[in-house]
C-alpha cells in the first residue's frame, strides 16, 4: 500500500508540472502577443491628407491642404490709362485760358462700316461728355473755356469687301483717305467752335491701333505738323 501511495504521489506532482509549464508558455504568449501590438487605432488617429494630385497617409497627427484663391483683375480701360499732351501756335488754339490735358475726364469710341470701308472715331477730352452713338458724337457742342477734345478717326480701306474688319497696325495720317489701306486724320476741338486741324502735308509722326475687339479699342500717337505737336496714349469703350 505504501508503494502504491508514493507512485500516485508521483504522478501527481508531475501532472501538475506539465500543467505549470503549459500555463507558462501561454502567459509568455501573450505577452509577446501584446509587446509587439503597440498602440492601437484609436489611440493614434490615420488621417489621408490630398495635397494636389498626390494622397499621403499620416499617423498620430491631421494635415490640411491650403486652400488655393485665384485674384482676378478686370483690365483697366477708359481715362485711368488714357493720357493726352498738346501743344500749338495754330491761331485757332486758345492761348488764354489753353485746355489742361493733364487729366482725362472722357474717353469714347465710335465705330461705322460701309462697302469697302472701316472706320473708328475717338474722342478724348478734358471734360466729360456723354454721345451713345457715332452720330451723336459729331453732333456734341463746342467745348467750353478751357475744355478741349481731341478726335482721331482711323480708317481701314478694303476695295471689293463689304464692311471689312478693323485691325491693329499703324495708320497712316499723312495720306488721304483712299492712297493706303490704313489712314486717318486729327483734330483738336476747343472752346468757340473752333478746331485745330492738323495737316497732312509735311505731317510727321506715328499713330497705331494697338489692340482693338467688338467693345474696346486701344492706341497710342505722336504727331507733328508746322504749328501742333500732340501725343498720347488711349484704352476706349468702343460702341
């Protein structure tokens, strides 16, 4: 009997060794398990950011694309880039009281077309004055004391072509209408009636349309004769 007790004793204790070390190779399990998981997802937030055409994955912190804004400036036009310089001997320019060209008050165009022919019409002035149409601009009044309004007309002559259209290029004030395609002539309008015309004999200088579309027309001239010098620069509502 006591052989019998001792070997059961035995047993015993080596079922409750192996049971020992099967519990311990789980407790070193998870353990390991544990150590390598680190933190977990809600401990660390994933924020995909999109920067332009690119997505980038960032952990434990949250980037915000700039927001892009786009500035649009409408092109200046009318008086604010219009600038006019006159001086003459003509008789007919005032010499008291000469207009004062160093601030623009008006600006305006006028356009007509005919068989064969193109033309636009500038005013610019030292004073304001309002004319819808082309033929209300030939039609405006006198300017008063001190006022002045220049008029340029540019024409574009195209035999054979109905109601051809205008385009950029230097005009040609020095020859008649009809002796080149593009021409033109000049005018200063002052107070009483009177008009300052500038004459195409012995004419010098140079007038160009640079940019011209169905509502604007800009330019720029610089003219000469025996008694007038006159220059400048015009952007116009073209109507």
């Amino acid at each position: 009997m006591r052989k019998t007790a001792a070997v059961k004793t035995a047993a015993g204790k080596t079922a409750v060794a192996r049971t020992a070390f099967v519990l311990g190779i789980v407790f070193i399990l998870a353990l390991t398990v544990g150590g390598c998981g680190g933190s977990s997802a809600s401990d660390s937030p994933t924020t995909a950011a999109v920067v332009g055409d690119t997505t980038t994955t960032e952990t434990g912190s949250v980037t915000t694309a700039p927001e892009a804004t786009t500035t649009t400036e409408a092109p200046a036009s009318g008086p604010s880039t219009t600038t006019a310089s006159v001086s003459s001997t003509n008789g007919a320019y005032p010499k008291d009281n000469p207009p004062d060209w160093s601030d623009i008050k008006t600006v305006a165009a006028f356009r007509s077309a005919s068989y064969g022919v193109v033309s636009i019409a500038v005013g610019i002035a030292n004073y304001e004055f309002a004319a819808a149409s082309l033929s209300e601009f030939t039609k405006l009044a006198s300017p008063g004391v001190g006022d002045g309004r220049i008029e340029l007309r540019f024409v574009r002559s195209v035999p054979n072509e109905n109601e051809p259209p205008f385009v950029v290029g230097v005009y040609d004030f020095a020859k008649p209408q009809g002796q080149a395609e593009l021409t033109g002539s000049a005018v200063i309008k002052v107070e009483g009636g009177s008009g300052v015309q500038l004459s195409s004999s012995g004419l010098e200088g140079k007038v160009e349309i640079t940019a011209v579309s169905d509502t604007e027309v800009s330019g720029t001239f610089d003219l000469k004769d025996k008694w007038t010098t006159m220059s400048g620069a015009f952007t116009a509502p073209l109507k």
